[in-house]
C-alpha cells in the first residue's frame, strides 16, 4: 500500500536536497522504529531551527560523519511531529508542505491546523 499524505493522495517527496526523512529516502515515511514520528515536512525559517537548537536538537550544525550539512532557511526537512505541534504552541511552526506530510501526522495535529500552517509554492 502506498503511503498517502494528509489530503488523501499519494505522498509526494519532500526533499532531496538536503536529503530527509526517517529512511533517508527523501519522502516522509515513518515506521514503529521512527520514535520522533519524522512525518510533517516543513520549510525551514532561522526562527524555527532557533527554536529547535533550543530545545536541545541543533538542525543547523553540519555533521560531515552522519552525512548531514545541517540546515538553513528554505529547506525542506521531515520533522517530529510533536517539536511542530510544540513549536506551533509557542508561535515558531515553519510552513508545512500538505502534499508531503505523511498522514500519519494527522494523529498528533489536526488537518485544519496544519492548513493554516501551509506552504505554498506561489508564496515563496
């Protein structure tokens, strides 16, 4: 079965460059192993990787030996479902590309939400 993103259709990628997700296939997939749930993908904002490197996870220091260049504004990047939800409640959520997040984001944030959250490729 494939999987579907949170409008109901076929999950679209969310990056390749810099390449994302739990499986590092570009696509916001998810498993049982996936404990942070890596399915809202979002377009990186400095107040948003400010936030997270906050919180104890530092998305913008490249890391050369995990294959990671570490991230910038513009970025597309799969994150934890629940950092967005936090991140949202304390007002720093990046835009969320809907055609790339995994349904399964839907467990944790509610579509309605994460519309008034969207991005689009007009806005940019």
């Amino acid at each position: 079965m494939e999987a579907r993103n949170v409008l109901g259709t076929q999950l679209v990628p969310c990056s390749y460059d810099p390449l994302t997700g739990w499986w590092r296939d570009g696509c916001c997939h998810t498993d049982e192993n996936d404990p942070g749930s890596h399915v809202i993908c979002a377009r990186m904002t400095m107040e948003f990787l400010n936030f997270s490197m906050e919180r104890g996870n530092d998305l913008i220091t490249a890391r050369p030996a995990a294959r990671f260049r570490g991230l910038k504004p513009g970025d597309r990047w799969c994150l934890c479902a629940l950092r967005w939800k936090e991140a949202m409640e304390e007002g720093y959520a990046p835009p969320v590309v809907l055609e790339s997040t995994h349904e399964r984001a839907l467990e944790t944030v509610p579509l309605e939400t994460l519309q008034a959250h969207a991005w689009s490729t007009n806005s940019a």
